[in-house]
C-alpha cells in the first residue's frame, strides 16, 4: 500500500500523522471512532505497467483540525473477466464536446483513473479485464458519456444540524421531492431550493449559537460515477452468548453503527443540468438495556447472564432529481424530541448537495494505449 500525507488546511498548516495517540472526542459527539471515508473513485496518478494491488487495512490519519479520513478503500472483490466495448460514438461526442483534447488519450486516461484493472484501446474498441461490478460501473459510465462526455462534476456535500424554524423560509410543499422513496423509523423530507436561498440558510445557520454545520466535504467526479461518502461511529455491544464445552459461555459481540452514509452518482447531458442520483442511510442507538438469560453465573445479577438489548432507529431516503446550475437539494431528517419537556426544540439533521460542472481539467500526460491503473490518491477535502 502506498501511505500518501496531504495538507490539511491553508498556508502553513500541519501535514496529516498518522493516529498514534487517543483523541479527545468533540462535545456534543459520540465517543469512539469517528470516520468521514470519502469512497470515491476520483483522481489517480497513472503510469503504464503498474498493477494495483489489494489493500488489507484503511489506514487511519489525523489532520490538524480532528476529522478522521479513510484515506484509501478495499480493493474490489471477484473474478476477472475480459470485455469488448464499442466506444465509437463515446469518442464522437468527446470530440464535438471538447475538440483540442485527444479523446482517445482522455478516455483512456479517465477509465483508468477509475476502474480497477487494465484497459485496452484500439481502433474505437474498449477491452476490459474487470471483476463484474467494475463492468457494470464502466457500462453506465459509458452509457452517459454518450449523451453528456465524459465531463468532471463537482458535488458538495454540507451536514448541518439546526433548528426547524431557520428553514421556514423554504416552501417545502411545493418544492419537495416528489419521487422520495423512505423507510425507516424517522421521518425525511427534501426540496429544491434556489443558491439564494441555500446561502441564506447557511448564513442564518451561522448566526445561530445553537446550530452548527458539521461537515463540508467536496468531491470531484466524472459524469456517471458513482461516490459514497461515509460518517459513522461502530458501538459495539454484547448481545448474545454461547454455551461451549466445559460449562463457559462464549460471549457473542455484535458492532453496530451510528451515524450517516450516502451513496451519489451525478450524471450531465451537457446543457448545464445535473441528474443526481442520492442513497441516504442514517441509524442511531436510541437506548441500550439488558436482559438476563437463564444461564447460570456467580458474579452476574441474581445469578444469570446479562446482555444487552439495543433499540436502533433506522431511516432512509433515495431519489433521482434533475438539477439546474442554480439549483441545490436540501434534505431534512427531522429529529424526535420530547413535547412535555419546556426546554425541547424540534431540531433536524440538514443534508444540502450542490453540484456543478466543471468545464475544463487538464488531460493527463501521456497514456500508453495499454496500461494498468496505478494505486488512487487522496483528494484534499476542504472544510
């Protein structure tokens, strides 16, 4: 594995350690590990001849400011299978779309930049040696480089928890989502909302002493590409045991997370509008208690084994939505609070995406016409 440190803010600050000492958690967040893995295909060094090679472990590194960052993924599971694509019409449209740059030498260099294994271009055929979900990626990946290139999509991701009222200014009944599919024990709403109206609700959230924007992560993509971005705590708890021989009992650990995950795939036709695609999945322990099994033990109370019996609230929210360039998407997963209580205030875990095209990058040098993708790079995600 290839160990990479980034800078972790503006001029002057701290390159990022590697985590070798406890940290302090933050006040008002869960104790334990808390890691915001950006899973994302994106920029890649690439040399021809070089083989990625499987990595065992993520390792863990702790930026100057205390957000924790996967900085590499697992490496795809499955069989290899070789694959003949016709990209002709793909190379077409690279060329009506951006006419200086060698389409072939930009397909090449973004398949690459993407997919796990080697690739082959000759005379408008794409030969691929995949496992079978890297097939799948790269057959809608091509499928939308067809219609809108194989262009770059910036998407920022801001997680803000805030009270109800800083967001009444928003029509959420006449702009919701309408396709939202949800599941789960909490409930979720989502709307359009104009940049104007984004920036005011972030500003008002900034005035206000009682809410907080969490995060800001911001990830570049190619048109098709799909991203998952990760923030999450592992609890774990004993909820089970085991007898095995001799009379012991074995107990049974299960890890539960907590915390947020949200799966995107952005896709443009070239007019400026956005397709995304968002997967969110949010779980929270909301209490812990014990139960006492009829197993015999001395030091457990009344004599019996005790485990403990989680309650998880679970939810999700997945929707396709077409987004203009002055157009964002707020999410809002309202939080469950106490009406009997005088100083409860209905609060909500707000998700605000934004997505936008970028229209211009710089092809990388020059690609063998058979080359191996090297190991991925970490992107340097600003807060």
């Amino acid at each position: 594995m290839e160990d990479r440190a980034f800078e972790s803010g503006g001029t002057g600050s701290p390159r990022l350690q590697p985590l070798a000492r406890p940290q302090t958690p933050r006040r008002g967040r869960t104790a334990g590990v808390l890691a915001l893995a950006i899973l994302a295909l994106g920029a890649v060094s690439m040399s021809a001849g070089l083989q990625r090679q499987p990595i065992a472990e993520p390792r863990v590194y702790l930026p100057a400011g205390g957000l924790q960052v996967v900085a590499n993924h697992p490496a795809d599971d499955g069989p290899l299978s070789v694959h003949s694509y016709d990209v002709t019409d793909v190379l077409i449209r690279m060329d009506e779309l951006r006419p200086t740059e060698p389409a072939e030498q930009s397909l090449l260099a973004a398949c690459l930049a993407i997919l796990p294994g080697t690739v082959q271009l000759e005379n408008g055929t794409l030969t691929a040696k995949l496992n079978e979900k890297s097939h799948e990626r790269l057959q809608q990946m091509l499928a939308a480089w067809r219609v809108g290139g194989h262009r770059q999509i910036l998407i920022e991701l801001r997680v803000i928890q805030a009270d109800l009222s800083l967001a009444s200014s928003i029509d959420w009944l006449q702009a919701k989502v309408n396709n939202l599919q949800q599941r789960g024990s909490l409930p979720v709403v989502a709307a359009h909302i104009s940049d104007d109206q984004l920036r005011q609700f972030v500003q008002d959230v900034s005035a206000d002493s009682h809410s907080n924007i969490l995060q800001a992560p911001k990830m570049t993509l190619f048109n098709g590409q799909t991203a998952t971005i990760i923030d999450r705590v592992q609890r774990p708890l004993v909820t089970a045991v085991e007898p095995q021989d001799g009379g012991w009992l074995q107990p049974v650990i299960e890890v539960l997370d907590e915390g947020m995950t949200m799966t995107l795939r952005a896709v443009t036709t070239g007019d400026g509008t956005v397709e995304l695609m968002f997967d969110l999945q949010t779980s929270r322990i909301d209490a812990v208690a014990v139960a006492n099994l009829p197993y015999p033990h001395p030091e457990g109370p009344d004599g019996k084994v005790t485990v403990q019996v989680p309650t998880v609230l679970t939810t999700s929210a997945a929707a396709t939505v077409q987004l203009p360039a002055t157009q964002s998407l707020l999410i809002a997963a309202p939080q469950p609070f106490n009406s009997s209580e005088d100083d409860a205030t209905p609060a909500a875990i707000f998700y605000a995406l934004t997505p936008r095209l970028i229209e211009a990058f710089e092809v990388a040098p020059a690609v063998d016409q058979v080359a191996t993708r090297a190991l991925p790079q970490l992107n340097d995600y600003s807060h």
